[in-house]
C-alpha cells in the first residue's frame, strides 16, 4: 500500500469514528473538534513508533479513556483485524517481506547477536559457570548496545547521532573492565546494579528517536519500559519451565544436561529475551496495551496492604532497620518498585480525566513509601555515624535521597491534583523530568565510587 492509500484510509476511519460519535452521543460539534485534535495527536505520536495506521488508530482510541466510550465500541469492530494481523496472519502486515516482518528479521537477529556476544568471552577461558562476577558487570553491555541499535535503526537515526549514542556504552564497558575491583567487593557489586539503570536510560535516547526533550517521549519510554519488563518476566518463567523438562528428559536417559542448561540455555536465553521483549512490546502489546495497567491496579492495594503492615509492626514492636548490604539492596528495590507502580500508573492514565478512587490509593502508596524510605534513611544515617562511610552505605543514602525528594514531589502534587488545585500533567512531568537524576546517580556511582572507595 502506498503512502497516499494509507493517509486516505486512516482519513476514513478517523472520519467514520467523527460520524460515530455524532451520531451516538448528544455532543456539540466543537467537542468532536476537539476530541479529534487529540486523537490526532495521539495517532501521529503511535505512528512514529513504529505502528501502522489501522494500530496507531485503535490504541489512540483505547487511550481517549472515559471520554469516549462511543468510540471504543468503535474500536471494537477493528480488533478482530488487527489481532490477525498480530498474529501474522496470510494478508497481514506480518507477512514476511513485508515492513513488519524485517523487523522482525531484524530483532531475531540482533537476539542471535546478544548470544552469540554472551559466549564470545569463553574464547578468552572466560566460562559463564565459574566467573560470575565479570558476567554480572557486563551483563548489560551484552545486550543493551544491540537493543540500541535496534531502536536507532527503527527510528532512523542518522550516523551522528548512532555516534553519540554509542559513547554511554563504550565509556560503560571501560568503567566496567578496567578497574581493578577486589572480587565481589562491594564496588563491584554496586557498579553490577547501577550500569544496568545507567544503560537503560541511554537506550531511551535512542528509543525516543532523538527527542528524548520531549516530555511526551519520555513518558512513552516509561510505558515502553513497563511493557518490557512483563514481557521479560513471563519469557522468563517460560524459560524456567523449558530448562526443568530439559533437565527431567535428559534426567530420564541418565544424561547430566548441566553443561547444557548452565552454558547455554541460561546465558544465550537471558540476553536474547531482552531483544525479543521489546520486539514484542513494539509489536503486539502496543495494540493490546492492557496487561501492564491492569497488573499496576492489582498490585498497587497489595503494596499499600505490606507497607501499612509493615510500618504498623515497626511501631508495635519498636524494632528498628537492621542495615546490612543484603537489607539496603532490599529496601532500595522495594521503594523502586513502589515507584515504577506509581510511574506506571501515571503514563497509562488520561492526564484531562477527573480524580477518582484509584488516585486516592496510589497517593496512599506513596505517602506510606515517603514514611519507609524517611525510616531507611534515618537508619543509614545512623550507621554512617556509628560505623564511618562505606560504599554500600553512600549508594543506598544517595538513593534513597533521590526516592525521597521524587516521592516528596510526587505526594505534593498528587495532593493538590486531587483537590481541584493541579493538573495531572503537572505530576507527569515531574516524573519525567526525574529520570536523568537517576541516570546521572547511577553513572556516578559506577565512574566515582570504585577509585573514591579504594576498589573495595
């Protein structure tokens, strides 16, 4: 199909969703206008990741929420479709030869290279199953330049800004491999948890296709980031299972499948999922697009329950944080997660939809995660004056400094949006705007903190 059929049947359906809505709903012709001009906006947004029209059209619709129900049923009458063209079926635009189907050539690929990468230091004697620590370092440099790449050629970027976008990595890698880190020290450990979020976020400027400015942006690779951690976990899980009926089979002819599952499964399967997941995420989640706020609705009220409960123990026993590295790890990933809850949560919602119960809840979140990081930070602080400064001890307090002030920001605003005195974009913008202080944290904690603390 060329270009010009494609904008005329996108005009079509944009023009038969206006007559729709006039038809179905007592509404003035200005607020059709309206609504147009933002699924409009949305739809070009869709299109420049990477969507066709026809998915472009039924996610801005999906995402109009509450403000159109009229055209969501709409909607419905293009989903069986789409979901074909999903699935890959005859006719669709999945087939291979077609746009879709090199992209996903091209991730397949790309997956094959993260494998392919992950065994290559085994031509150095540097076995997966006995040097842990140099694949927990690298573990991201494996992938995340491929996963780069994937979205610099998706977005066409051009040689100068693939250049730019090359140098997180190169400077990770170095970071990475020249210091001279006492084995499993904790530098080593920490440069092992930060160059991951470090990396991460430099795969968002490629992700936002040079416009990583863009608030809008930003929050898409928030959503993007959502999608692919699911997408992850349940290849994972998937991947889980594969290696038990491996080890059972071979198990059953007397066969020891260790070397296999520990040397090939594991490793190859780990960095190639992470290509596939975001393939998948472009791909199909992005029409769908209800997994991850529907996961967030669910586990947002069990969050709250642990942390009530949590806190209600703390003051019923008047025990304190014992802080260990275990437990500093521990907290940071329980405020981390309570956070990408409530980042989530923001990016999947309508900013112009009135406040609801829901807000009430994710407010409460954060205000029981303010009073559990203020209590993990009291903690800190009072170790660092008993014990002296250690590297552990610096990460988790700069941490959990940086937790504090976003959650403090995000509980003002959250506040003032629900009674009537702020918008939500305001709040969506707070959020974005934080996410190069982590990235910034986490380069610092990799760069500075080996020499600063004597590689220990």
């Amino acid at each position: 199909m060329t270009a010009k059929a494609r904008h005329d049947d996108l005009e079509a359906r944009i023009g038969e969703w206006r007559g729709y809505l006039r038809r179905h709903r007592a509404i003035h012709s200005v607020d059709v206008e309206e609504l147009e001009d933002r699924l409009r906006d949305q739809v070009a947004r869709l299109v420049e990741t990477g969507l066709s029209g026809d998915e472009a059209f039924l996610v801005a619709v999906k995402r109009m929420g509450d403000l159109d129900a009229p055209a969501r049923e709409l909607a419905r009458g293009y989903s069986e479709r789409l979901w074909k063209q999903l699935a890959g079926a005859p006719g669709s635009a999945h087939e291979p030869g077609g746009e879709a189907g090199r992209e996903a050539l091209v991730a397949l690929g790309l997956a094959l290279a993260a494998a392919a990468a992950i065994k290559l230091p085994e031509l150095f004697g540097i076995r997966f199953a006995s040097e842990a620590s140099f694949y927990a370092r690298n573990f991201s440099l494996f992938t995340l330049p491929l996963l780069a790449g994937y979205f610099a050629w998706k977005r066409q970027l051009g040689g100068t800004s693939r250049a730019w976008l090359a140098l997180p990595f190169v400077a990770g890698a170095v970071l990475a491999n020249v210091f001279p880190f006492t084995p499993q020290g904790h530098t080593e450990v920490l440069t092992a948890l930060h160059l991951p979020i470090a990396l991460w976020l430099a795969v968002g400027l490629a992700y936002a296709g040079g416009r990583w400015r863009d608030h809008g942006r930003r929050m898409d690779f928030v959503r993007f980031s959502g999608e692919w951690f699911i997408y992850y976990a349940l290849i994972a899980f998937g991947g889980g299972v594969l290696m038990a009926f491996t080890a059972f089979v071979f198990g059953a002819i007397g066969a020891d499948a260790g070397w296999l599952l520990e040397s090939w499964l594991l490793p190859c399967g780990a960095v190639g999922a992470v290509i596939v997941s975001a393939w998948l995420v472009e791909a199909k989640q992005s029409v769908v697009e209800n997994m991850a706020p529907v996961l967030t609705r669910l586990f947002t009220p069990l969050f709250l329950f642990v942390l009530v409960a949590f806190l209600g123990t703390m003051a019923w026993t008047g025990s304190g944080i014992d802080v260990d590295r275990e437990v500093l790890i521990g907290f940071d990933l329980l405020l981390a997660l309570v956070l990408g809850l409530l980042l989530y949560a923001i990016s999947a919602r309508d900013p112009s939809a009135p406040p609801g119960a829901f807000d009430a809840l994710q407010l409460s979140l954060v205000g029981s995660a303010l009073v559990v990081d203020a209590l993990a930070l009291a903690a800190i602080a009072g170790r660092i004056a008993d014990f002296g400064f250690s590297p552990n001890k610096v990460a988790a307090l700069g941490e959990n400094l940086i937790l504090l002030a976003n959650l403090a920001g995000s509980a003002v605003l959250y506040s003032r949006f629900l009674t009537g005195r702020g918008s939500f974009t305001t709040l969506e913008r707070w959020q974005t705007a934080f996410l190069p202080v982590y990235a910034a944290w986490a380069w610092l904690v990799v760069a500075v903190f080996p020499p600063l603390f004597g590689y220990l």
